[in-house]
C-alpha cells in the first residue's frame, strides 16, 4: 500500500489512509458488539499499521472509549486517538454541549475511559447554538496548552460553521481546527458544494465517514426486498418506530440503490467488490485525509482494506460521476439517526 498516512490538514500530525471508526463497539445502544468480538478488530487494525482510531463520549453510553483505551495499553504512543464531545452525560442543563463546564467534565471522562493522559485529536462532535464559539475555542484551546488535548477537529459543522469556529480561534489568540468528520460517500455528495472549499480554505483535513451507506454500498439491499434482519437495517427496522423506518427507506431509496448497482457492476468488472470499489471512490476525493471504517466484524474490516490499493480508472469514474451527482438535499452538516436521540454515529 502506497502513502499509508497523511498529513491531517494543515498540521504536523500524519493519520492513516484508514481510520477505525469504533461506534459499533459495545452494547449499550443495543447495535453494536461487546468487547471480545471488538479487540480482535482492533487488534488486526494496529497490527497491520494504521494507526487512527476515532471513538466519542457518547458512543455505547462510553463503552467504546473503554474498550479502545483497553486494547492500546502498551501501545498508546503508536496509535492516533480521536474522541469527541457535545452529546449528554444526563439530564443536567450544563451535561451536554459546547461550554466550558461541559466540556472541562467530558475530556476529564473521556480520558478516564480511555486510560490516557491526553487525547491526539479531540473534536466537537456538532455545533452547539447556546455557547459563543469564542468560549468553545478558548476552552479548547486551554486543553492544548495543559497537554490534555494535542489537536483539534470537529464533526458535521456547516461551511459556515468552520469559518466561525477558525475567525473564533484567531479572536481568542487559541488553537484552530485542523479536522472535519464530514459524512461523505457516492450516495452524500453534497459536501462537495460548500463543506469541502470551506475545509480546504481552512486547512481542514476531512476524515470522511458514511461511505458504504450504511451498507447499501455493499451490495447488501435489494430493491422490493425486506432487509435481512442481521443486517444494520434490519436491526434499525426491529425498534419499530416511525423515525426508524423512515431512515431505512429514505437509505433504500431507489436513488441510492441504482448507485449501489452501478458501483457493483463496476466491482465486477474490475475483479473486486462493491466495498472495495465505494471505500476507493472516497479515499482519493481532493482532501479526505482519511476514511473511517464502521465494521461489525473482523470480515467486514477485511473487505474494505482493499480499497485502499484500487486505483479507480478514469472510465469508471465517469460513470460513478453520473450516476451519483449531488443528492437533492440541503447541507445540514449533521447526520440523524434512529438509534439515539439528538446523537450522531460520526
């Protein structure tokens, strides 16, 4: 594999191609999996050499972070962790969001969890309308300066949002961002019309996630076909609500399932598999610094590697082109899902 890391934005610091997205990890939101079905994903991840492993306070009511913090042990200065704030710790008005007091209790957990005495990237998992971005970044910015935090990022903010939040750094004489989790795949294009220039702009590296759709991209739906209740909509569609169902098929649509036949017969073709072929597609997008994998399971991990080393050739790209164009929706900068309120599985 050629250019195994890259520089993240305009910082110093080098993330793999590959990033392990840990939200799936634990079972406290009743999707994901315990903890020895998670370390040998882990494991194989660190063992290959990548090295970026993003988690969130949130994510399994804190079980991931615990289980991430656990299989470094040993190891943590070879590996790149990235966490996340904003989401509730409980009921509490000053629990969750952006302030200075909730943020000051979520790293101090998060690092608990983690076993750590700093966090490399530490991101604001979205944007928090009741505290002055100024306060945030000052906030932040304190947590470089005690060695607490190495680098900075944030997580479906709008175009706007990360104009604010780098004039705000500058304001308070702090630390910019240097990281954007955006949602980006052939099926969620529509960073690229105002996210991505914003980023670029801003010397923001993008560490894309989303990128399989939940898994539409791998060829796992059919249209007409009531999903497989293994699979992550099936699990979705067993809560049996309105919100859940409405995700699934606003997922399933026909728009999204013409692209995952495409990007089949593409696989075909070239010999791999729609994984592959999706993973491929964002991997070499203009400033995506680094992909964040989702898996489930150690198969899963194994079949999205290969995108990494497949060189998508200009015809294939045409066709990806047409077939996907920007979606028709508006640029929120925040994904919602059904298994959480007010959460994001960035």
């Amino acid at each position: 594999m050629t250019d195994f890391h890259r520089p993240l934005g305009g910082s110093g610091l080098r993330v793999s191609r590959a990033c392990l997205g840990t939200a799936n990890f634990g079972t406290a939101w009743g999707l994901g999996v315990p903890e020895e079905q998670a370390r040998p994903v882990i494991d194989a991840f660190l063992d290959a050499g990548h090295t970026l492993l993003d988690t969130a306070d949130n994510y399994n009511a804190g079980e991931s972070e615990r289980i991430v913090g656990a299989a470094v042990r040993g190891r943590r200065d070879q590996v790149v962790i990235a966490t996340k704030a904003f989401q509730p710790h409980g009921p509490g008005p000053n629990e969750r969001g952006l302030s200075r007091v909730h943020l000051t209790r979520a790293l101090e957990a998060s690092l608990r969890r983690l076993g750590t005495d700093h966090v490399d990237l530490y991101q604001c998992h979205q944007w928090d309308e009741g505290t002055p971005i100024e306060e945030t970044m000052a906030t932040l910015d304190g947590f470089v300066r005690d060695g607490k935090v190495r680098y900075l990022g944030a997580s479906n903010f709008t175009a706007a949002q990360i104009v604010e939040a780098q004039w705000a750094a500058q304001r308070v004489a702090g630390t910019p961002l240097v990281g954007l989790q955006a949602q980006y795949s052939l099926l969620r294009r529509d960073i690229e019309a105002e996210i991505l220039p914003a980023a670029r702009r801003h010397r923001l590296g993008v560490l894309a996630y989303g990128v399989l759709g939940g898994g539409v991209l791998a060829g796992r739906y059919r249209s007409g076909a009531r999903p497989d209740p293994a699979s992550r909509m099936g699990r979705v569609l067993a809560r049996e609500t309105d919100r859940a169902r409405r995700w699934v098929d606003d997922q399933l649509s026909e728009r999204n399932l013409a692209i995952a036949r495409e990007v089949a017969r593409l696989a075909g073709e070239l010999g791999t598999t729609p994984t592959a072929v999706a993973v491929a597609w964002v991997a070499a997008r203009p400033g995506v610094a680094s992909v964040v994998l989702g898996p489930r399971t150690h198969e899963q991990y194994e079949q999205a590697l290969p995108g990494f080393a497949l060189d998508l050739p200009a015809g294939a790209l045409e066709r990806l082109a047409e077939v996907s164009g920007p979606a028709p929706v508006p640029v929120t900068g925040r994904l919602s899902l059904p298994w959480s309120a007010g959460s994001s599985r960035s």
